[in-house]
C-alpha cells in the first residue's frame, strides 16, 4: 500500500507514470548544468517523500545560476467560475475573484500568471486573458474516502507540474495549504499562503471538519516562504496565536466609472434608502437576520444578492422566507459584473457575518460610495477611517436602520471617505506593486535555500572525501 501511494504521488491526473523531471525547472536553474544526469537536461527525483537531488549527485555540479523571478501560479481550484464567467459554474467566492485581481495586476507588471482550477470540462492549459488554467482534478470524483489521494491529491500535484512556475501562491485554510507547500518544497520552488479569514476562528478546532485538513494546513503554515495578512489586526493574530510573522498586502479593488459621479442617487422608499446585502446564504454569515429585520422593519427596504453554494435545510429557509416579504428583493446570484447598479441603488451595504477576513463587497460598496453597516470590522478600517457603524448585536442593528433617515448627511458622509480610501490604499496600482516585491523576495528565500542546501552537501562530500583515502 505504501508503495502504492508513493508511485501515486508521479502519475498526472490518473493517467501514465510520469517522472519528476517533466516538471521544467525553476527559471533560475541553468538549464545546461547537469544536475545528476549526464546529457545535462535537470532531473528530479520521483517520491513525494525524498529531496531534491542526493549530496553525492549535488557535489559534482556547478552552482546554478541565478536570475529573477518570471512566473507565478495561483493554486486556487474553485476559481474557473470568477476566471470564465461560465454561468453553470456556480461556485463565486470572495477569496477567488481576489486572487483574479491580484492575477491581472500582476500581468499588467510583465510577469506570467497561471492557475491551478478544478476540471469543469475546459481544456487543459486554456487561455483567458492572458492567464494559462491547468485543470487538477473533477469534484466528486472517485470512491469515498479514497478521493483525498486520487484524484484530488494526484490531480493537483500534476497540475501544479505542469505549470511549472517560479513562485506559487496560494489563498485560504484547508489541506491544500500542506500539499502545496510540500510540493514546492521539495521542487525548491517559492510558496506564498495568504490569509482569507478570521485568524482567531482558524485557531478553534470547530473550524475544522477533520484533524487531517487540520494537520495539512499547520504544516503547510509552518513550511511557507511567505504568509500573507490582509490587516494589521490579521498580522497581530498570527503572531499572537501561531507565532508566525507576516507580511500585510492589502485586497484590491478598481474604483468604478459610476463611483466618480457623485450625481448618482440612491432610490428612496418612503423616505428611506434601500438597503443591500450581498453573501453567502450560510449560517455564518446569517442572511437570516435580515430576513428578521424585514419583518420587523416593514417600511425599509431591502435588496439581497446571493444563493446558498450548496444544498442545505438552513439555505432553504432563508429563501422561503425571502421570497414571502413585500420588502424583499431577492433575485438570486447575479455575477459580479453586473453588480453595479445594485449598490447605485443603494444607501448603505449591511453586513451580517459572525466572521470575515476582509469582504470584497465592503470594498465594492466603499468605491460606489456607500456606507457599511457590519457586524465586523476587519483591520478596525471601519471606525477608524468613519466609513459606517459597527454594530456587536442585532438590536443594535435594528435600532440604526429605524434612525437612519435622520442623520442622511453622515451615511452620504461615509460614503464618500470610503471612495477616497479605496482609491488610496485598495488600487490595483498599489497592491500590484506590493504583491510584486513579495513574490520576488519569496523567490530570492527559496532561491536562498536551494544554495544553502547544496553548499552544506558540497560541505559533506568534500568533508568525507579525505577519511575514504585514508581507509
């Protein structure tokens, strides 16, 4: 069985054996010095579990040569849907369509982008915008219990060979965090991981659904080149709770044309402004309160955007319920493209999240110029900066809405210094250059390592050579 799941870890997708040495080598190696191979082409070894190259094969190289770094691949499997834009893929989460920003960003700076998705029936290696998608594997694939190792595990490392990128990245808190990392390890190529959620509700064990994502995430944490926060506050709990330091690299967002029109009108329903929400039907973000506040608060109204990504009792309640207000608008997932006249309509953004790292609609609503009204205050931006209310408990809330059509000067006040900051601190200018000086210093650390390896085993090797004369 063991060396089973060792041969596993070099077939591609389920499909022939394939060597180590199919994955092109990190840019930085000079392809015409041999690394254990005679005809000079770069070999690497063919188990999950082993290093590089042996001391013995490493002491009669040259060094390899070094240059910058050229590529960088996001392994983000659920992001096709944000990337194509494909109706039928349902799946349209925060943290993906960041990492579509982040990519654009950083091809606008000359670098080559990639991406590691899920096989919807796409080809493999297809372009969108410049971005190259190798498909890993097909969700629900395979006998249960057994789909971890094949075809999610060796789907995934195939795609990630076949990128064959200077520096991965790679965005969330699940077990792909510990394959990526020891795949990148053990191919000396860079690893960023970037924070998408609460730190503090990472650390809970409830946040996790088995010990195995648990023990995969820890080690791929500990085994990064890079962590990545999104907030002060972020960078502060990973330090306080897994001792790790970080580097902060803001989310991005692009003001749109309509924000600059300070004309555009919110649509009032008897005196008051629509209010927006726009999520998850999950039970931790609780799309049930505004079910309850519509209830309550007949003369509001509200605008809901968003559907359950799968099938749940608590999902379909909160539709049922929707669809039985007057004062509830509810028309389903609408792409993201097409959001702009939803928060237009608007007078302010309301967030109901028990947790969030830091939501993208935050900074959408913010750069349309409307206010937030949350439950959350990721990096503390919100009081800060005086761009809403933040509210801990849902009378709170209830009681902000009632009063709010007597105070419209600061709604529309917030709303305009939440456009000035995003345009400050979220541009894609901005963020692009930082994430670029982050990728290119996760390069030069992974760079680093593969030197220090091979000067300790050069070490070794030059060490043992005299007591082997001797004998």
């Amino acid at each position: 069985m063991r060396q089973w799941f060792l041969d596993s870890m070099t077939r591609v997708g389920g499909g022939r054996r394939r060597d180590d040495a199919d994955c092109p080598p990190p840019s930085w190696i000079n392809s015409r010095c041999p690394v254990g191979h005679s005809s000079g082409t770069p070999r690497f070894p063919r188990s999950l579990l082993t290093s590089l190259t042996s001391a013995r094969e490493l002491a009669s190289t040259q060094m390899p040569r070094m240059t910058g770094v050229r590529s960088v691949c996001f392994v983000a499997p659920r992001a096709y849907a944000a990337l194509s834009g494909r109706p039928d893929v349902a799946h349209v989460g925060g943290a993906e369509r960041q990492q579509v920003l982040l990519a654009d960003a950083l091809i606008r700076r000359g670098l080559s982008v990639s991406f590691v998705v899920l096989d919807h029936g796409q080809p493999d290696g297809q372009d969108i915008r410049g971005i190259r998608l190798f498909k890993c594997y097909e969700s629900g694939r395979g006998p249960r219990g057994f789909r971890f190792f094949h075809p999610r595990l060796t789907g995934l490392l195939g795609a990630m060979n076949r990128a064959g990128a200077d520096v991965y990245y790679q965005r969330g808190a699940d077990s792909d965090t510990g394959v990526v990392a020891n795949w990148c390890r053990r191919h000396h190529r860079g690893f960023i991981f970037a924070i998408s959620h609460d730190v503090r509700q990472m650390a809970r064990p409830t946040f996790w659904p088995n010990s195995l994502e648990y023990l995969l995430f820890r080690y791929g944490l500990r085994n990064a080149d890079v962590v990545l926060a999104q907030t002060l506050q972020q960078q502060s709990a990973l330090l306080d709770m897994f001792g790790l330091p970080s580097t902060v690299v803001r989310s991005c967002c692009s003001l749109p044309p309509a924000a600059a029109d300070s004309s555009t009108e919110d649509i009032r329903v008897d005196g008051f402004g629509v209010v927006l929400w726009a999520g998850r039907f999950s039970e931790e973000k609780r799309p049930d309160w505004v079910a309850r506040l519509a209830r309550e608060l007949p003369e509001h109204q509200f605008e809901v955007v968003g559907h359950s990504n799968v099938d749940s009792t608590y999902a379909r309640d909160v539709v049922r319920q929707f669809q039985s207000l007057p004062n509830v608008r509810w028309p389903g997932y609408v792409a993201h493209t097409n959001m702009s006249p939803f928060y237009q309509r608007a007078q302010l953004l309301l967030s109901t999240s028990k947790a969030e790292g830091f939501p993208n609609v935050f900074l959408e609503a913010w750069s349309h110029g409307k206010a937030v009204l949350s439950t959350v205050d990721p990096g503390g931006v919100v009081t800060n900066f005086r761009l809403g209310k933040v509210v801990a408990e849902y009378q709170q809330m209830k009681q902000i809405l009632q009063e709010r059509q007597l105070y419209p000067s600061l709604w529309e006040g917030a709303g305009q210094r939440g456009r000035r900051y995003v345009g400050l601190h979220h541009s894609p200018a901005a963020v692009g250059a930082a994430l670029e000086t982050v990728v290119q210093q996760c390069h030069e650390l992974a760079r680093s390592k593969t030197l220090r390896k091979w000067r300790s085993q050069r070490g070794e090797r030059d060490t043992a050579a005299p007591r082997r004369r001797q004998r």
